[in-house]
C-alpha cells in the first residue's frame, strides 16, 4: 500500500480543525429577546413550508399530467362507442 498523499492529510487535518471549532460552545454573552425568537421561528417555518410545497408539487408533476391522459383517452373511448352506436340503430 503506498502512503496517503498530503493532500489527503491535508483534507482530513480540515475536517477534524472544522469538527474541533464546531463542538467547541463559547459563551454568547448576548440575549435575543422573545419577538425576535417568534421572527426566526416563523421565518424558518415559511422557508420550510414554501420548500416542501414546492417539493410536493415537483413530485404530483407527473402524477397529474398521467390522470388528465387517462381523463382524455376515457373522453374519446366514451365518445367513439357513442358514436358508434348511433351509427348502428340508424
């Protein structure tokens, strides 16, 4: 096996400083008041809610569009047995 390359060295002395800093919790010395709280809060929901909508609707794309086929080849089959029949009593 050959030696790992100094840029994997490198990459992985990156991740551990980052993971290091991360888990590291400083005081805040600093107070967010209840109304800025709710703010974020509902911020956050409206970009998670905008975003799951949006994910929905991607997905239903197809789904949709399959039924309004079925829809439409339903419409002709219906309106050529319709057809069809009217031509045979006459």
């Amino acid at each position: 096996m050959s030696a790992p390359s100094s840029r994997m060295l490198t990459i992985g002395t990156t991740a551990a400083l980052s993971c290091a800093m991360l888990l590291t919790a400083f005081p805040a010395h600093a107070y967010v008041g209840p109304g800025a709280g709710l703010s974020l809060l509902s911020a956050l929901w409206a970009v998670l809610a905008a975003i799951l909508v949006a994910v929905g609707f991607v997905l239903m794309w197809p789904i949709r569009k399959m039924m309004r086929k079925r829809k439409a080849n339903r419409t002709t089959a219906q309106s050529s047995t319709t057809e069809s029949t009217k031509h045979s009593s006459s």
